[in-house]
C-alpha cells in the first residue's frame, strides 16, 4: 500500500434510490475505493427523501449521490431542496436517465451527473474528483 492510500481519509457517500437495482449497480460501478488517493467509502443507503434529509441533517456526508428518476420526489427536487434548507450542504451529483437532463441538475444546483446506467470506467472517476475537492464546488449562477 502507498503513502497516499494509507494517508487518504475514509469518505461518506450518501446514495439515494427507490430501486435497489439502481443503489447496487452505483455501488459496484463505483466500488469500494474510487481512486488511489480518495479514501476508502462508507456508503449510507437511502430508499426515501425523508431519509436523506435526515442523513444530511445529522451530518457527516461527504457526498450525496441522488437518482433524477427517483419516485416520488427525484434526486433533482431534492438536490434543490438541500440547496435551499442547508447551510452547508455535501457537493451533489445526480443520476440522469437523459443527457438532456443535464440542464435541469444544473439548475438543482448539483456539482456533477452521471449518465444511466452507470459507467463503471467514468463513475469512479466523478466520485473521485467530487471527493478530492473537499467542499462543494463553486456553482456558477446565471
């Protein structure tokens, strides 16, 4: 093991689905430790909306990864939602089923997305890069 894996802080990863198919396939795509430097990854698993509030409420996320096609309130509405009713929100990336759904996780003010189903050559990737930022990332307003 490397200096910079045995250095690199464990993570939090909040992942937010109505279907399991959908957390287990995010979580495999992902895997256990997403990049060398990034830290090993706790995931908290969430089937409801009331349950990521809860989560993010209580603290200690690093970062939510929410499905755009959840139901019945989607990973955009709650992005937005979080956005507004937490100071200090985890950075977000969304699930999107569409790439023209891009536009709309921008405007729920989400960090990032990820294309349906999930990549597992870009998925790590976008959660190591989401990670190694440490806070959320500036959003450029209109």
């Amino acid at each position: 093991m490397s200096a910079a894996e045995t250095s690199a802080a464990p993570a939090t990863v909040l992942l937010y689905s109505h279907r399991p198919e959908v957390r287990d396939a995010v979580r495999t795509a992902v895997g256990r430790r997403p990049a060398a430097d990034v830290g090993p990854l706790t995931w908290v698993e969430c089937a409801t909306a009331a349950g990521v509030v809860a989560a993010v409420d209580a603290g200690g996320i690093d970062l939510c990864v929410l499905d755009g096609e959840a139901q019945p309130t989607g990973g955009l509405a709650l992005t937005r939602q979080l956005e507004v009713e937490v100071a200090d929100r985890p950075a977000v990336c969304i699930l999107i089923a569409r790439q023209p759904d891009r536009w709309l996780a921008h405007w729920s003010r989400a960090e990032a997305t990820l294309a349906l189903p999930v990549d597992p050559l870009v998925a790590p990737g976008v959660v190591a890069d989401l990670l190694r930022s440490g806070t959320r990332r500036a959003v450029v307003r209109p």
